[in-house]
C-alpha cells in the first residue's frame, strides 16, 4: 500500500483542501434566494423536513430529532452535516417493510431548531445524546448507518461506546479529515487555524464569493441537478451558527488513534469520480491508509458516483448497505 506522503505528492495539497471542503461539508448554507429557487422545484406533496411519513413516530431530542418508521429489527441511520433525514428517504423506502429505521438529523441542520446545539460543540454532545437514545429505548447494540458528518459521529459512537454498537456503516466519511488539509503529519492541533476559518466562512453572512462557490461545491458532491436544488435548500434552513460549529468539530477530531483497538465491525462505502483526474490507485490509497489500523473491515468503492452514493449510484448504494446488514 503506498504511504500517506506518496498519496499526499500525488494528489495535490490544493486539491486535498478541496476534498477536505466537499466531504466534511456536505452542504452549504447558501441565500434564500437559492432557497426559494429550490423549493419552488419541488412538487407540493414533497416529503418535508418535519415528516416523511404520515404513519412515522418524531422524537425530539435536545441535540436531535429521529422519524422512526418500518417494522423489524431496529437500524440508526444519521444523516450528514447540514442534511435532512431525508437522504435516506429512497433508502428507508425500500427498507421499511423489513426493519425499523430510526432515522436521525442534528438539531440545527435543514430547518430543524438548534436548540441544545446553539452553543458550544456539536458533534460529541450530540454523539452522546444518540448513544443515551440507544440505551433507552433498548436499542443496544445498535447497527448505525452514517453519511459523512453521520459517519463520523457512528464511529465515535462505536469508539466511546462499544458496548452499545454493533456495527457501523460509513458513507464517504474518514477518522481524521485534518489529514487532507494538513497532510500527512497533520493532528488535530495543527489544523485549528483552518478548521477555524471554515467555521467561520460557515457562520458569517453570506456574501457574493460565497454564493458563487455554493453551486459548484455542492455539484462536485452530487451530480443530479435536481438533487443539488435538493441539497442546496438544506443548506440554506440549516442554522449557519451549528454549522460553523459543526464543521469545527469534525476537522478537529482525530480518531486515528483509536482504530487499533476497535473491535465493532467497520464497512465503509466510497465514491470515485473519474472525472476529478485523481489516479484511482491514489484515491483508494487515501481511504486505504486511513482506515489500516482497523482490524474488522470492508472498503466497497463505489464508481461514477461522488459524496452522496445513495443519490448517485442508488442500486449500487443498495447492494452495498444490504451486504452490509447482512453481515
């Protein structure tokens, strides 16, 4: 396997940054205006962020809401930074006559309330709250699902409570994304000052280079146009102050050094895009070195897709969860 400092010269720090930017945020707040463009795509009957289903039960945490729907063995879907539960919708569609989905957003993220998330850190507090709903509600051990930002919070789920998980499930997700900012000797010390300055670029106002950058960010991370309206809304009701502090925390956090002892089952699920002229041996390299030390693993790479496989590649999206719970 080649080394992170060969990876690190073969694909350029600029781009690497660039990475960073699409996979911890997986969607920016962008103005209302956007906002107002993509609502009025979608049809009048379209899932709301309140409810996807009119039989589901809603759970409001301080720190999140869950929609719980289905019938059967209970999965913890979590969705990314800034998203709805609603990415999983077209998955939880498909699933519900077989399990009971618990599908989570973070408080603060696509028009729900802040909350508790208003002040202070976002991603362990919350990470906490959905680990005291897993004991609860007799959940434990739990199989957990996580997009991104969802990703991260399952696996330091899955590290600060082993004994409540199961397994986990990753979409596109890492144990330290500082590396891709910072490079190979990056630690969550060196990369304050750039996580810093994220969190800003995420809780300002939005200005006129923002919102020229929003669109094509986030159609470097889905391809359908329809899904980036999607995306695009999220972004725009999500509350700009959690999602500064959210990203913060993400960047910040360096679960490398717990991947050793990990004994809860890891599969991660990884998009490659040709058409970033990224060599593939580097691309699966990146996600390879990263998640080495963990001894009870699955790497799936899912082609033509980028950071949101469940929109991009759908049936492959499918095969890979359904291997995955399988298991």
């Amino acid at each position: 396997m080649p080394s992170f400092q060969s990876l690190y010269r073969l694909i350029s720090p600029r781009t690497l940054r660039l990475l960073a930017l699409a996979l911890a945020i997986s969607c920016l707040p962008v103005e209302p205006a956007a906002r107002a463009q993509a609502s009025a795509k979608k049809p009048a009957d379209a899932a709301k962020p309140t409810r996807l289903y009119t039989d589901s039960t809603i759970k409001t945490d301080p720190r999140f809401v869950v929609e719980i729907t289905g019938t059967g063995p209970d999965l913890i879907f979590i969705s990314g930074l800034n998203c709805s539960r609603e990415v999983w919708h077209q998955t939880a569609d498909r699933l519900q006559k077989k399990y009971t989905l618990h599908l989570i957003q973070t408080a603060g993220f696509a028009g729900e309330p802040a909350r508790d998330n208003a002040n202070g850190p976002v991603l362990d507090p919350t990470m906490e709250a959905v680990d005291a709903y897993i004991v609860a509600n007799k959940l434990a051990p739990a199989t957990v699902i996580g997009h991104s930002f969802g990703g991260t919070m399952a696996m330091r789920l899955a590290q600060q409570h082993p004994a409540d998980v199961k397994k986990i499930m990753l979409v596109d997700s890492l144990p330290f994304f500082g590396v891709l900012m910072g490079g190979p000797g990056a630690t969550a010390d060196s990369v304050k000052d750039a996580a810093a300055a994220l969190q800003k670029q995420m809780s300002g106002p939005a200005t006129d280079e923002s919102r020229a950058k929003s669109k094509s960010t986030i159609e470097g991370m889905v391809t359908a146009a329809d899904n980036v309206d999607l995306v695009m809304k999220w972004g725009a009701e999500s509350d700009r102050k959690v999602s500064g502090q959210a990203i913060f925390d993400d960047v910040t956090l360096d679960m490398r050094p717990g991947l050793a002892a990990m004994t809860t089952p890891v599969t991660l699920v990884y998009p490659f895009d040709a058409k970033r002229g990224i060599p593939l041996a580097a691309w699966d390299g990146l996600y390879q070195s990263q998640f080495e030390p963990v001894k009870n693993k699955t790497l799936v790479r899912v082609d033509d897709s980028k950071h949101f496989v469940m929109y991009d590649q759908p049936e492959k999206f499918a095969a890979a969860l359904d291997a995955f719970l399988q298991s």
